[in-house]
C-alpha cells in the first residue's frame, strides 16, 4: 500500500505503510535477532505498570505504561523495548503542535519482518492529551511497532480509535526539543527499504534513540 502523507488529514496520515517483500524470521539486529511475528516469542505479557526509558541524542525521556489502559498495546511495547528493537532508530515524523512518531527499524531486514505483523485494536480508555503515547496506524487492527507522542491535547483521536497506553512522566522538555525542521518529509516506504542509511543521507539533523531500557515494573 504505497499511500502518500500529504494527501491525507494529518490525523488520518498516523499510520504504517507496508511495503518491500515479505522476508523470513532470521533477520539479525542485536538483540531483536528474537523478534519473530507470529511465533509464541513475539510477544510478552507487560507488567500492569512499568517504566521505560529513552537515551535520546537530545537528553533522556521516560514514560510510564498501564497495562489496564491497553494491553495489547502494552504488552507488545513491553516486548519491543526488552528485545532492543527501539534502540539506534531515528524519530523520522515530528510535526510541531502535533506528534512526534518513531518505530521503524534501522535495519532493513527487521521492518521485512514486522512489515504486517500487526495486534488488535484496544479500546480507547484514555485520551490523546499532551505528552501520552498511543502506535499508529492505518485502519482498524494495524498496530505494530510505530508509536508517537502527543505534543498537544489530541483528543480528536480518540473517537477514531487511538488507544494511549502511556504517558511521558519525565523529561517531556527533550521530547518538545526534538528537531522538527524536516516535518513529514522522509519517506516510510525508504526507511523500510534502506533503514538508517537513507535517513542518515538524507535527514542528518534527525534525533535518535540511542538505547530504551525497561527501567521499573509493578506485578
């Protein structure tokens, strides 16, 4: 589904594009060589709260997840940030007043594998307000592994079923910082195809993840 951003409402433009081949489960990447869609590891049930933190090149941000809030959601981001797959990926969207989103793979070969490895809807139990963290998506049961973090009440979102499962509880100022000057210009379908090479070409003034670690749970 090659789809282009600008020719949708920015609310409706939150969402995956699929595209390359379909590839199989043996991709390496660190820790995410683990990560298998489909399989009995891809997933992990999240803790009913816990704390994520996010080494960024701007500073360091944390945000807190309740299960209850959405736990499909929650347990899936559980999984992702304990198998390391946010780390080294770049914040490729960030449009000022509105969202920040990140969550594609650096690597070309992992985003074949998570291409269409999506989760079910939750349903909307909290609302799109600054600084709460909800994936994106394109239509009904596509989540996968983009999240973005809300700049500002969003709450126009939550009738279309973007369903929080977290919220920004420290270091909210890095996540304002983040450098905003090329919008919505990279491209979803070359990040899937050339990873971080072609942002770095590209979009060299991009913030990035360095490392995103599980930091506390509550059982």
């Amino acid at each position: 589904m090659h789809t282009s951003l600008q020719r949708l409402p920015v609310a409706l433009a939150l969402f995956v594009i699929a595209c390359g081949d379909r590839g199989g489960a043996n991709a390496t990447h660190g820790r995410v060589a683990l990560l298998i869609p489909g399989s009995d590891k891809s997933s992990l049930t999240a803790p009913a709260a816990f704390r994520a933190k996010f080494e960024t090149s701007k500073g360091s941000f944390v945000l807190e997840v309740h299960r209850d809030w959405a736990p499909l959601g929650a347990d899936r981001f559980y999984y992702l940030v304990r198998n390391g797959f946010y780390d080294d990926t770049r914040f490729f969207r960030v449009v000022e007043a509105f969202v920040v989103q990140f969550g594609l793979s650096g690597d070309p070969k992992v985003s074949t594998q998570w291409r269409e490895a999506f989760i079910p809807d939750d349903p909307v139990k909290q609302s799109n307000k600054r600084g709460f963290v909800t994936y994106a998506m394109g239509g009904a049961n596509t989540r996968g592994t983009q999240i973005f973090v809300n700049f500002k009440d969003n709450t126009s979102l939550d009738d279309r079923s973007f369903a929080p499962f977290a919220q920004v509880v420290e270091g909210m100022e890095v996540v304002d910082g983040l450098y905003k000057g090329y919008g919505e210009a990279p491209s979803q379908a070359k990040i899937r195809n050339e990873g971080n090479a072609y942002l770095d070409r590209e979009f060299p003034k991009l913030d990035k993840i360095v490392k995103a670690t599980v930091l506390e749970e509550q059982k």
